[in-house]
C-alpha cells in the first residue's frame, strides 16, 4: 500500500500551520462550509505529486496571504507509507527563489519533481472538472496527459521540451527577417521527435485504459456506465498506420510548409498541442458532451476509477485519490456504489463535503475532519484499513 501517514502544512493557503497525523489507508473525511479551506487541503495533497496541483496555481498564488514570505514560505510535508516503507516527502516554495523544491527525507530530490512519482501517485477529481467533456479540447489534453505521466514520468519531460522549442519557434517567426533558418529546422526538428513522442505514449496509454474500462464489473457499470475512448490528432492518426521515423519525418515537412502562415497565426498549424480526446457513451452510442450532466459526471468518474485500478496493477499498490465534493453530486445508490468500489480497491481517499451525512456509511472505516475557518478538528477517529 502506498498512503499518506501524517501531513504538515505551513503557510499554505488559509493554513498559517497544520498538522493531520495517524491518518488511515482509507477514506479521510474533510466536511465544513464554503471557504472554510477543504479543498486547500488537497490542494495541498496535490502538491506531493508532480506540477502545479489541482488548481493548477502558479508558485506565489498557494503563499498563506496573512504571511509575509519574510516570516516563511509556504510548504507541505508528508510521511508516506511507500513500497519502500516510510518516506518523508517535502515540498514548497524556495525562500530566494519563486520556484518549487522537493525534497526526499531531508535532502534535494535527483530529479525534481519527477521523484515523488517513485513513492506516490495522486489522481484527483473537482467540480471544476465537470465541464471536461464541455471544455475546449486544450481541458481534455491536459486531463489525458496528467493520466500518462502517472505511468510514464518521462511524458512531463517530452512535453516541457515540444512546448519550449514550440514556442521558440513562434518567437523566431515573429522576428521574420532576423529568424536564423538554421535555428528554425532544429527547433522543427525537435517539435517532430518529441511530438511523435508524445502521441505514441498518449496512444498507447488510451488503449491501456480502454481496456481498463472493458474489465469494469457489468454492476458497477450500471452505475458509471462504460466510456470508448479514442485520441483525435493528426500525428495520432499517423502513427496507427506509419512507422515513427516517416511520421517525424512528415511533421518536419509541414512544419517548415506552415512558417509563414504560423508567423501570423503563432503556434504550429499542427502537431499534437491540437489533438483531443474524444469519449463516447458507449452504450447509448452518445458523445459525452451530448449526454446529460449526471452522465457525464457518472462517466468521468467511472474513467478515474479505471485508471486507479490500472495504477494498482501496475504497482502493487493504489493510488491516493482526491475527490473534492463528490458525494453531493451523486444519488444515494450511486454513493453507495461508488464507497463500495473505494474500499475495494484499498486506497486512501480524501473526499470533502459541507454534510457529514452524506459520509455515514463510511464511519468506522475512515478519519472524520470538521473545518472551520483553517481549524482542523478530528470528528471521529475510525479503522485504519
């Protein structure tokens, strides 16, 4: 099992300082009012995992606003349960520069970011989230790449370097007559090999999850119906039916053929920034933005679930879900089909909501948490699993 143990926060948010410890690989309760600083907690969460969280805020947004960055800059530390046994994860904002550091039991971590995938996945769902299948296709990407990295860390790199030599690209065809040619095909040439790159790892990774989602259990199915899955893109496309070095070799060529056209425009008229994933209610046969809100809601769920058991398998061990007020959204036998499908799969699940009742049939199985204005008060202290 991988979970969380104990978790420290200094200056984070609304938090001047917090501290939940003893905490159970299980379900881990937050129930308060609007603003009372639920979601901060996993947010905070979200952090011991590569990028820029669940709100995807810039380094100086999460600073605790009644803290001057004199009096400390914000952090968050986690004792984690790993396959390795007990590792201290720890990351934040450095004090002289406004960049994120990690740091693995004490020391700089080889590897940045990248090296808390080695110790714990987090996969999160909000209700910002509701809308993906509504959302311009840029949601849908990030959503599928966030998804990847958790199988393939190497997927963060390829994209940070295909979106830099993009943009240095863009930079170059602005400048017009100063735009060095030479500079101009390497950069290409570099947008061709990583983009290739990022569509066969996307590729791949939906047809893994695509057949996560055929092994659904037809009675939970009933309940978070079954979604096919499939990647739309040009280089996506290509790769099904040429091999790699001809497709690099192509999206070369229309990058060089689309300069002057990508001077106006910016950007690259194509390449794998412009692909989308296109998901389908298979049983009504219906695109997901067709279908009605609780239907997406059911179906979005029913992929994150996929995908976690597909992290379990993988790994030997699930990983630490983050559902920001889920429960309220969803009918009472979904709720109770949704906690069965949790307590299965044995991961520990942070799940938030303004009533405790909605959570009930999880007393004796979890921790409860009442919040209040940043206050953090234990409720009730159940199971560890």
């Amino acid at each position: 099992m991988a979970y969380i143990q104990s978790l420290q926060l200094n200056h984070f948010r609304n938090y001047g300082g917090a501290d939940m410890s003893d905490l159970p690989c299980g379900p881990v309760v937050l129930c308060g009012a609007n603003g009372a600083g639920k979601t901060n907690i996993l947010e905070a969460v979200s952090f011991l995992s590569p990028g820029r969280g669940l709100r995807t805020a810039k380094i100086g947004e999460v600073q605790n606003c009644d803290t001057a960055i004199d009096a400390g800059p914000w952090s968050v530390s986690a004792l984690v349960e790993s396959q390795y046994g007990p590792v201290r994860i720890g990351t934040g904002r450095d004090g002289h520069e406004d960049k994120r550091i990690v740091r693995i039991n004490g020391d700089a971590a080889k590897g940045g970011q990248s090296a808390m995938t080695e110790y714990l996945s987090v996969l999160w769902l909000t209700p910002q989230m509701d809308r993906l299948f509504q959302d311009a296709s840029s949601a849908r990407r990030k959503f599928l790449d966030r998804m990847v990295f958790a199988f393939d860390p190497g997927h963060a790199g390829r994209m940070t370097r295909y979106e830099n030599a993009m943009r240095q690209r863009s930079k170059l065809l602005q400048d017009r007559g100063s735009a060095d040619p030479a500079w101009l095909t390497a950069l290409e040439a570099t947008m061709a090999e990583t983009g290739v790159a990022i569509a066969a790892a996307r590729s791949d990774f939906t047809r893994k999850l695509q057949q996560g989602v055929d092994r659904t259990p037809a009675d939970i199915q009933a309940h978070f119906p079954k979604a096919s899955l499939t990647i739309r893109g040009t280089v996506e496309e290509l790769i099904r039916r040429v091999p790699a070095l001809e497709v690099e070799e192509m999206l070369r060529y229309q990058l060089h053929e689309s300069r002057a056209r990508d001077s106006e425009t910016g950007g690259a008229a194509t390449g794998p920034h412009k692909s989308d994933l296109h998901v389908i209610y298979e049983t009504k046969a219906m695109p997901a933005d067709q279908c009605s809100t609780g239907e997406q809601k059911a179906l979005l769920i029913g992929i994150v679930l996929a995908h976690a058991r597909m992290i379990a398998a993988e790994r030997g061990a699930a990983p630490v879900l983050l559902l920001d007020e889920v429960a309220a959204h969803l009918d009472e036998q979904r709720r109770t089909v949704l906690y069965r499908i949790l307590l299965d799969l044995r991961a520990q699940v942070w799940m938030t909501g303004t009533d405790m009742t909605l959570f009930s049939s999880l007393s004796g199985v979890g921790q409860f948490f009442t919040i209040a204005e940043g206050n953090l008060k234990i409720l009730k202290q159940g199971l560890a699993a």
